[in-house]
C-alpha cells in the first residue's frame, strides 16, 4: 500500500502511512479505518471493524487487480454494488 501511495503521488495518503510509531488504540492511526470512513461517509468513531474489513478488501483487490466478481463475492455484495 505505501508502494501504491507513493507512486500514485497522493500527499493525503502518503501523509498518512508515514507515521513511524503508530497507536494501536488511536483509531486514527489505522489507514483501513481513515478509508473506510472517507469511502462510506462516516466519522472514524463510527467505523466498524466489518466496514473496515470491507474497506481493506477493496484496496487490495484493487491494487492486485481483482475485478468487480471476485470483490463482490469476497463483500457478499452483487457484482453491481461492487
């Protein structure tokens, strides 16, 4: 994910992994829930460890390619919601 951030050139997500001693319990500190929350609307507090999951499938499909079936078959989603 770093790799990606860094050749995608986002500032936001660069910024975002670079922090060298993140707390497990700061909630903002985990990049799949600062995702999560930006891709589902939600404040950080109110992302649950499902969306998270959710959210951390969807990147990695994305970065290793997986198209619309296996994200939706992964999310127990339609193929059209995914």
């Amino acid at each position: 994910l770093r790799l990606a951030a860094h050749l995608s050139g986002d500032e936001t997500l660069i910024h975002s992994l670079s922090n060298p001693t993140p707390d497990p319990g700061n909630p903002a500190d985990d990049i799949f829930i600062v995702l999560a929350s930006k891709w589902l609307q939600k404040s950080i507090e109110h992302v649950q460890p499902s969306d998270r999951d959710a959210c951390k499938a969807c990147v990695y499909a994305s970065l290793y390619g997986s198209g619309a079936g296996t994200v939706a078959q992964k999310l127990g989603i339609t193929t059209e919601e995914a």
